[in-house]
C-alpha cells in the first residue's frame, strides 16, 4: 500500500509500505476513504518537534472497515468510520472517567508499531473502544462524511477546548487562535450557548472564517496591541478564554486576557521556553485546564449535531489533495496558503 512517511524536516514522502494486518483479536483493518493534515503535524515538518525519520505520519482516519478480529464486536466489514487521533480500549478506568486520551491500553497514531493515517489502509487496535461507526443512511454522504471528518480531531479539541474553559449559556468567550483548532474552538463556543465569542488571530481569511462560525468581534492585532484590544473589549478580560495554539505568546495572551477567577481551556501543544505566564494565573486565581482532547468521549454528541444539520466544521478545509498530493498539502498549510487540508482517496 502507498503511505505518507516522514523524510525529515520539510519533507513528506509518499513510499510503498507492507499492508497493516489483524494482530491481535481487538484489531480492525480499515481502508482509509478520507484523512486530513492536521496544524499539529507542522510542529515536526518544521523541525520544532523530533520525529524519527521513516515513520508513517497521520491521526485523523475515516474509512471503511475491511477486516475485525474475533473479539471485535462494535462494528463489522463494510461498516464506515471514523477514529479520534488516539486509540483507547473503552473499558479501564480512565476511558470511563471520559479521559480517552490517558487510556491505559491506547496510544497515539505516531508512537512505534501504530502506523500513519495517511495511508490506504490502517490498523487499529482496540477498534471496540475507538472506531465511531456512522449510520448507515450517512455512510455514503460525501457532505455529511466530509463533515464528520473534523470529528476525528479538530472539532472534538476546539470542544475540549470550550468544555475545560466553563463556556455555558450567556457567556463571553476569547478564542486565541485562527488555525482549524480555533475555528472549531469558536464552533463550540456557540454551541454550548455563548452569548459573545472574541475570536484573536492574524489571517483576514480565517477571522471572515471565524465570523461566518459565530464570532461577535474580532481581534486581528499583534502582540501588546492585541492583548490590550482583547480587555477592552471584554472589559478588563473574559471569564471563558480557549487557547488554541500552544505557542509561547499564545499563552501568554490568555493568561492576560482572562479575568480574575476566570478559567483557561487550553489545547494546544505547549510549546514554551519559559513558564512565566503561570504566575500571572497565580495572582489571578485562574484556572488553567486542558490537555489533549479525550476526542472519543466527544464523539457520539458532536455526530448527532452533524447528523442534525446544526453543526458544520467542514469550510475549515479550504484544500483537498489526494494521498500522492500530501507532501504539497504539508507544504500549503506551512505556507500559511490552506486553514487545514483534507485527503480523500480513492475508494
């Protein structure tokens, strides 16, 4: 089968791989029909990140299940799904508390053995506790598939985001952030009921993005600017703020944007040299919480608003290439010339 690989920094390349099999009676094998580059991806073609050379890249898998183990009893060949950027058994303590992503059994799709989403097909362990089966009536719904897509990872952390910041009914949000993650961060917002939703970034195209998903006011300015712009607008700074970047200056920008006794969702990969920012949390008394998003737990509620029309994430694809035009979708995103790219592939 053919598969993204990582050659090194800058550099995606697509190479003939050995087609992933049934190892283990928990295991599903699964064509993957569609998958997406995700802003995270960028911090290892970039070079900010290791990543050992010769792995499959990709964590985002929506596609048709082509073989289960004995054991697997969710879903069964032929079935369409899709899998958060994490797999997770379903079943131990923390799966059941909703913290998918701290699953004892599970992993993430980059670690050793796992394998790349972005490939023709892809094996998943524990596909009980991790595949998201989609309603027959859906499976062949290009809108609706491509729709669910972001369900994968985007959306669901855009949620965390939202859900770790107390965004309730009535509330004034600060979205930090106007990649994929943060256009879903403001999807969110508005979903759970905010009232106000200051969307901060630096892209006309993707803040229009922001407005059109449900953003009240805009905050396009930089550095000091920005942050005094943010308070003004919120009168001396927000309650609900969602980091959605993980950069050095983006947490600094909520820890002076959020109002005392306030609360920080953050869900961008921390990326900083200095932790200075948490004193000011310190002082405030705010709440800092976060991490990377139990997607899974998400999942089941997000689909149905998808399923219902009330929920669409998809214009935060504004490229799609097939499984050969991954390397120039990596370099469109890291241009800044694409919100997020998604890969379909022929089924």
């Amino acid at each position: 089968m053919k598969a993204a690989v990582y050659g090194g920094t800058g550099d995606i390349r697509i190479e003939e791989r050995a087609k992933p099999e049934i190892e283990s009676p928990t295991d599903a094998v699964v064509r993957v029909t569609h998958t997406a580059i995700c802003g995270s991806d960028l911090w290892f073609y970039s070079g900010d990140d290791e990543h050992e050379e010769g792995t499959p890249v990709g964590h985002e898998p929506m596609g048709i299940v082509e073989a289960v183990g004995d054991a697997v009893r969710h879903v069964r060949p032929g079935d369409r799904v899709f899998a958060p950027f994490a797999t997770s058994c379903g079943a131990c303590e923390f799966c059941r508390k909703g913290l998918h992503t701290s699953c004892v059994n599970g992993g993430f799709w980059d670690q050793p053995g796992m394998g790349g989403a972005q490939a023709e097909l892809l094996r998943v362990p524990h596909a009980n506790g991790t595949l998201v089966r989609v309603p027959d009536r859906y499976a062949n719904d290009e809108d609706t598939l491509e729709a669910l897509l972001p369900l994968t990872d985007v959306m669901g952390t855009g949620h965390h985001a939202a859900v770790s910041a107390g965004v309730e009914a009535g509330d004034t949000a600060v979205v930090i952030g106007d990649g994929a993650v943060g256009l879903c961060g403001v999807l969110a917002a508005k979903r759970l009921g905010a009232e106000r939703i200051v969307a901060m970034g630096h892209h006309e195209d993707r803040l229009a993005l922001a407005e059109e998903f449900g953003a009240t006011d805009i905050v396009s300015a930089h550095g000091a600017d920005a942050i005094e712009e943010a308070q003004a607008l919120t009168g001396g700074g927000a309650n609900h703020v969602l980091e959605c970047v993980g950069a050095e200056s983006a947490l600094e920008t909520a820890a002076q944007v959020v109002r005392p006794g306030g609360e920080i969702g953050y869900v961008g990969v921390p990326h900083v040299d200095s932790s200075e920012f948490v004193s000011q949390l310190f002082v405030k008394n705010a709440s800092f919480t976060g991490g990377p998003a139990p997607v899974r737990a998400y999942a089941e509620d997000l689909m149905a608003d998808v399923l219902q029309g009330t929920l669409d994430p998809s214009p935060i694809f504004t490229k799609t290439v097939d499984l050969d035009g991954v390397p120039e979708g990596y370099e469109a995103m890291d241009e800044r010339e694409a919100v997020k790219v998604m890969v379909k592939i022929d089924e």
